[in-house]
C-alpha cells in the first residue's frame, strides 16, 4: 500500500483537487493525508485569537468570511446533488460549532479544536469529490487512531493497532482518506503535530503500515540545491538520504516538516517528494542509499539568537559545560550549535520562549551576551566535511561577517551563523561558488 500526503496548495482550489483526483484514481490500494486548504489555518488562527482576547464581532465576521469561501467551494466542486446537500450540512455543523465557541469561555484546549476543523473540511470535502467520480472510498478519521503519548511521540502501538482495525472494518475501498496535522494527547484531548505536522502524519501512517512508499506532494518539485525564494537558477535534487534530508529540514528547508524522515528511516521505506502541478516530474527519492559526496544543498533558518556565555572560572575546570547545560534542559529548550573557546561558549537557540528565565540562570555564574536577528546557513552533503573541495568554500565569505561556524559535528553538515541582513548576499555567494561556477569550470 502507498502513502500520499498532499498539502494546503494541493488543496487549495477546486482545480487543484481534480488534479489530485487524477493523481491518486490509478488502481490500487492507498492512504491519502490532506491538510487543509491554504489559508484556512491562518483564518482559524485568527478566530481563535479573537475569541480569546473577546473580540466576538470581528471574530464572527471572520468566521462568516471563512464559511463563504466554503459554501463557492463546494459549489464549484459537487455537481451531484444529493452529495452537494450532505457537505452542505456538514459545513452547517463545522461552522455553527465554531459560532458556539464565539460564546463559550476561551480555554487553550478550544484553540486545537478550533484548528482540528480545517483538516476536517478538507477531508470531506475532498472524499465526497471522490465518490462522485465512482471511486470507491472510506474517510478514516485522524482522530480515531492519530495519538502522541506524555513526551509528545507518537503513541506507535495505539496508532497501529486502530488504524489496522479501521481499515479492516472499510476493506471494501481502495481509497482512504484521512486528515493530517490533527491527533489526540496521552489524556484523549485534540491536539496537534505543529505547523507543517501533516508531512509527519503520513509517514506515522506509512510506518504502522509498513508501507511500499511514502509520497510527500507538494507546489515543487522535491528538494533543490538551494532555496528557489531567495536564490535563482536552483535545481530539484534527484535523489538523497535520509541523513541529508533531515539535515535540510531541520535547517530551514520548507519543503519537508523537520520530523518527517524518522518513522520510515528505520524501516527503509522510501520517501519521495513530487510536485502536484507536474506529476510527471521525477521529484526527490530518499532513501538509506548514498549517491555522491560532497555539498549537494544550501538551506537556511531564521529568527536564531545568538547566546554568549563567558566566565573566567571555565578556564582549566570542569562542570562548567554541564551547569549551562542543565539551565537549556530545565527550560526545554534544544540547541541548534555550539562552539566553545577556552573561557567562553557560544550558542543558538531558535525557541525564545524562555530566554529570559534562560538568562537570568546563566548569569549567576558567567557574562551572557544575546545576539537576534541572526540566521543559520546549512551546507549539505554526504561527507562533506572530507570532501577536497569543501575547505575552498570560505574563501567566498570574506566580504560577510560569520559569527559562528560548526564544522566536523556531523559528517553531512556544515553550519554558518550570519547576521539575517547578510542572509540573501550568503546563500547567492554560496550558489554561485558551489554549483553554477564549478558547472561552468567542467
């Protein structure tokens, strides 16, 4: 069985829905993970807020706005009559629910509930286009088998277990469709993955179902060589692993949420990523195999803060790096890199949540210097810190101020933290140094 996730601009349109109509109508069983329509998170959001902070007109006006958008949609999507009335009255129950919620008592849990509804608009919608066209096809609801446990980890037993139970019950379809993003905690309440979270549902899914494939579709053409929103003439990357594409998530590559590669990772199940607007194109394939070496993508991260931390009494002691550790562990807040000299330690963070508690912990026993609006420039590549050509690439940098560079840490990753000014300038210097001059040269 294959797994396919499509995102917001994949369903972000009637058009866009028949082009993904087209792309999972082929024979053969499959899971489908949607997210909501583009846009609609956003306007979610936004309800949310103003009904916490008792807003309750311009809440209501949005959710009027939002419920029209809606109403054009599915006239333009369903012909059939009969399947027209019933999404109809599923939008009257949708809707007139999050007009009830105008009036209740703002709790943090209505916010995820709130939320959970995009993912399940699309859903039915999308299901109900389906079986007008004749296919045959179960709506699975995320809710009904999605749950993370106490550490926030999916609950992989929980999940397995109902999610074979429910595609036993509707052996029937060849299409299941499902919703991304949305789950359940450890104590039953709707949450969620996170922005993004709806690329980490499907490979869950493909995991507890041991699938043949994980197919991540999207608005490109699967990972390139260095971000098309700032840098021109970047091209789709044919193949990489694991290990890399994990790398350029979690530095900044938009395309694939951060997690995603870990639920297939062990299992060798492959993870493709395809372009909805040109099905035919090849994509990227990740797999556990390695083809080539060398820097074979640059990607970025923003909104780092740069931390500082310098005491005199480090010099020749030890227990110090423990001490700042233990304050980043007692906050939850992770690390992205870390360079040390021999009385200071510098480090960046991109969650600050707790920088001031973070800060005032740090300062009972050294000098703390914060550092913002910085970015982290990501190099790529398997093996690239023993490629012969790799050290030549800070030649390159002379004219940009590199405040941190992490260089030996993983095998497959180089790290540059600039000031965020100097972003764009880093990643055209590095495209044309890494991959358009050195094409001209051969």
């Amino acid at each position: 069985m294959l797994v396919y996730k499509f995102g917001g601009t994949s369903v972000g349109s009637v058009v866009n829905m028949n082009h993904v109509k087209d792309i999972i109508s082929p024979a053969g069983k499959k899971i489908v993970v949607l997210s909501a329509m583009s846009g609609t998170t956003n306007a979610l959001v936004e309800i949310s807020g103003l009904i916490a902070t008792q807003k309750f007109n311009q809440a209501k006006k949005q959710i009027k706005n939002l419920r029209e958008t809606y109403n054009q949609t599915v006239n333009d999507l369903l012909q059939d009559k009969s399947l027209h009335t019933e999404v109809s009255h599923y939008l009257n129950s949708i809707f007139g629910a999050l007009l009830e919620a105008v009036n209740e008592p703002f709790l943090p849990l209505l916010h995820n509930t709130i939320l959970a509804n995009g993912e399940l608009l699309s859903t039915f919608m999308f299901s109900r286009l389906l079986q007008q066209e004749g296919l045959k096809v179960a709506l699975l609801p995320a809710l009904d088998f999605m749950r993370i446990d106490r550490a926030d980890e999916p609950d992989n037993f929980y999940i397995k277990q109902n999610l074979e139970r429910l595609i036993q019950q509707t052996n029937n379809a060849d299409i299941y469709i499902t919703q991304g993003f949305i789950c359940l905690d450890a104590d039953g309440q709707i949450t969620n993955l996170q922005r993004g979270g709806s690329d980490y549902t499907a490979t869950i899914i493909g995991a507890a179902i041991n699938a043949a494939e994980v197919q991540i579709w999207t608005d490109i053409d699967g990972f390139h060589n260095n971000d098309p929103r700032f840098v021109n003439g970047t091209t789709a990357l044919s193949n990489l692993s694991y290990d890399e594409a994990a790398e350029l998530a979690y530095f900044g590559a938009k395309i694939l949420h951060p997690q995603t590669v870990m639920p297939v990772r062990n299992l060798d199940i492959p993870l493709r990523l395809k372009n909805t607007m040109a099905p035919n194109a090849h994509g990227t394939l990740i797999t556990n195999q390695i083809h080539g070496e060398g820097i074979k993508a640059i990607a970025a991260k923003d909104n780092i803060t740069a931390i500082k931390i310098k005491s005199v009494r480090m010099l020749l002691a030890h227990g110090f790096l423990k001490k700042v550790f233990e304050v980043f562990e007692k906050y939850e807040t992770s690390i992205d890199m870390i360079t040390t000299s021999e009385i200071a330690v510098s480090l960046t963070v991109d969650n600050t949540t707790h920088l001031e508690g973070i800060t005032e912990e740090l300062e009972k026993f050294a000098t703390v210097e914060l550092d913002d609006y910085m970015s982290i420039v990501c190099l790529v590549g398997n093996q690239i810190i023993y490629h012969p050509d790799t050290p030549e690439l800070f030649q390159i940098l002379q004219d940009v101020n590199v405040r941190m560079i992490a260089y030996g840490g993983s095998n497959n990753n180089i790290s540059l933290l600039v000031n965020t000014s100097d972003k764009l300038e880093t990643l055209q210097k590095l495209q044309r140094y890494v991959f358009t001059d050195r094409l001209v040269e051969v």
